[in-house]
C-alpha cells in the first residue's frame, strides 16, 4: 500500500506543530502578564479587530524525509539499504516483502525480452513496492552495454568513452550521455551507473577499455560533461570505482592490491571523482581494492578509511555504494553472511548484493547486538530516500509548499 494517507496526516501533524498557541497564559501560571492584557479596554461603541494569526512555517524537505524515515518499521529501513540484482523469479514478493532500495538489472534481464515487456515489469515492480524503487543498470557503452547489446532494444550499441572522444570531442560524449539516458528512462530504468572515472592510459591496464583513456584532467572534464547531461536529463548517475583503479586486476576474479601513495591519489585519481560530485552525482560506488595508503588490512569497499576520505576530503554529501559484495575480492576478507554489516559500519550507504534475505536479517541483527544502531543506518536511510526524491521517485505531502533545507 502506497503511504499517501500517511503523508497527509504526517503533514498535518507537521504543520499543527508549527502554529503558534491559541491561548494566552492563565492566572496562576507564573508568567507576566502581556503589554496587550495591560491595555485599557475598548470605549464602548467600538470593537477589538483581531490580529490574524501568522501563517506557520512549512516544513522543510529534511523534515519530511525524516517524518518518512521515523514512520518506517525496521525491515523498511534496512531493505532500502540494499541494491539488489533483479532475480530471475519472485521478483514481486521480493519488492513486496524485503523492501529493497533498488533493483539492479544485467544481461540475462534483457535477453529475450522485448523492451515493451521490461517497461511492462519494471511498471509493475515500482506498482508493487511500497517504496519506489532505484532501478539501475551498467550501460557504460563499449564493453559494458547490459540494454543496447541486444538489437531488441537498440540497433547498434552504444559506444565507448574513447571512441566517442575520437570521433567528436566533448560534444559527441554530451549528446551521447543525453542519447543514453533518455533511452534508458524510457524503458523505466532511473539509475545508469555510470561513468567511469578511473584514471588510466595503459592499454595493458583492466580498467583501460571501460575508461576515457586520458590523464586525469581530461578524464575528469569528461566526468563533469557526462554527469551534466544526466542530470539535465534526469537520470541518476554513479561515480566509479571510488578511489581509482589505476592498473590494477580485475577484482570480479580475485584480490587487487594497489600500493601507490596518497598523494598519487591526490593529485590524479581523486580529481574525476572530484569533478562528478561538483557536478551533482547523487552515488559513488566504491571498489573492492585494497588500496595500502588507506588501509593496508580490508578492500575499500570495507574500510572506514574509504568513505571517510570520500566525504571529507571530496566533500560527497550522496549516497556512497559498495561494488558488488558478491565478488571473489570480498570473500577472503568475510565470515559467510557478514559483508553488508561491514560495509555499513564502515559508512557505506547502500550494498550491492544478490541476498538480500540473508544480508536485510543480518543487518537487523547487528542492531540489536550494536554492532550497528538505528542512529547511524538513519543517516544512509536518509541519504538513499533524499536521491530518490531528487529523482522524482518519491513525492511528499505539501511538495509545492516544501522548503529547502
């Protein structure tokens, strides 16, 4: 059931709490008396004109989105914590019971499909979830196309940063951006994780074919020209793979250690990732590197030291997000079943994860260990619901009256 109902009486509420008090103070409370009790009476033959009463504030979108996050039970809270891969049955109970934040699709979810057939599901999961949904995708161009590899969908896949950059500088990378998200939005999809901000320009590197090839600076005027044009087109963006790849393997398959400096990170990874947040991306998914000058012990994706720096130094105030916890890199470092309650005490916001009905108790319980508290997983609830509705996913009661905060 949609909370529509709900908003309207938390909005009530919100503004009752807001309207000045009715009564003056009574005799016998301890309270002067005001300069207008003191005031001699009206002469007879004329009337008293009430003041109207000031209009309340109203309130201001934090407030709303913490009302919302206040009537939400525990498993609401912990489900919109994770990012789940789209399963290929039960999609609905899942949306219905687990209360994920999202839904990821991939490959498999858009072969042998026809894209009226995904508008059509993906219409009926936002119907079924009490909570809209993040619906997202990797549709990076090049090798990581998930819709447009399919001619279903698309006629010729999109192209990679790099061939685009060849063929028509920052403009052809602008109007594909916008190409791309408006494709993608059509087929119900919110979210394109993307783009790539990872510094490299060795063709022998992992990352090399999915990056823009270029050094830092050009890489990062890439990053902002890309996030421009999806939020122009309303499309949310992600950020990856927080703190930069460098040359590193490819940890889908296993353990990638990068030893480099801080002030290697300083002075080129961090300035794409940079240039995406200053140009508003809502999310920044963190890898799975073990990256020694941060934290020689855990993969970034686990380490408080990662988000840490991401927020501090780079002054990201959006939703920070794990790689998927499902790859080989993250196991090494886990007990079975404990990978989400790590990354969120170590301050990510969202988890990618194909369990979520192992992650969501798992989490629930961590609360009730203290191993994690409701004060710090509030912070990240409130993160993920304020992107949806910077989305549009979410509307609150009073939105034309709402202030920002």
């Amino acid at each position: 059931m949609r909370r529509g109902v709900l908003w309207a009486l938390l909005l009530s509420f919100l503004l009752a709490s807001c309207a000045p008090a009715g009564a003056p103070a009574g005799e016998g409370s301890g309270q002067e008396p005001s300069q207008s009790a003191m005031a001699p009476a009206p002469e007879a033959g004329t009337s008293a004109q009430p003041q109207p009463a000031p209009e309340p504030e109203p309130p201001t979108q934090e407030e709303l989105l913490q009302a919302m996050v206040d009537t939400m039970t525990p498993e609401e809270k912990a489900g919109q914590l994770f990012w789940v891969r789209l399963p290929e049955t039960g999609w609905d109970e899942l949306a219905r019971e687990w209360h994920p934040g999202g839904f990821l699709l991939f490959g498999r979810d858009f072969k042998n499909r026809t894209p009226e057939e995904l508008r059509t599901l993906l219409a009926s999961l936002q119907e079924t979830s009490p909570i809209p949904l993040l619906l997202g995708v990797d549709e990076e161009g090049g090798t990581v196309v998930r819709a447009s590899y399919y001619p279903a969908f698309r006629a010729e896949k999109f192209r990679s940063p790099q061939a685009l950059f060849a063929a028509g500088g920052l403009e052809a990378v602008r109007a594909d951006a916008l190409d791309k998200s408006a494709f993608l939005l059509d087929l119900g999809l919110n979210v394109n994780l993307a783009p790539v901000c990872d510094v490299s320009t060795d063709p022998a590197d992992f990352i090399y074919a999915r990056a823009f090839g270029q050094d830092a600076q050009a890489t990062a005027e890439y990053a902002d020209t890309v996030v421009s044009a999806m939020g122009e087109a309303g499309i949310g963006s992600v950020l990856k793979h927080f703190p930069g790849y460098g040359s590193n393997r490819d940890t889908h398959t296993g353990i990638a250690v990068d030893q480099r400096p801080l002030e290697q990170f300083r002075q080129s990874d961090f300035l794409p990732f940079q240039a995406g947040i200053d140009a508003g991306a809502g999310g920044v998914l963190v890898s799975h590197n073990i990256v020694t000058c941060l934290d020689p012990e855990l993969p970034a994706s686990l380490s408080p030291a990662s988000y840490q720096v991401l927020r501090e130094e780079l002054g990201f105030e959006g939703v920070a997000m794990t790689d998927d916890l499902d790859m080989d890199a993250v196991q090494k470092y886990v007990e079975e079943g404990t990978a989400p309650v790590m990354a969120l005490q170590a301050g990510a916001d969202l988890v990618l994860t194909s369990d979520p009905q192992g992650g969501i108790p798992s989490v629930l319980e961590a609360v009730e260990t203290g191993a994690l508290t409701w004060d710090r997983l509030d912070q990240s609830v409130l993160r993920v619901l304020r992107w949806k509705l910077q989305l549009g996913l979410l509307s609150l009661p009073g939105a034309e009256d709402v202030q920002t905060s």
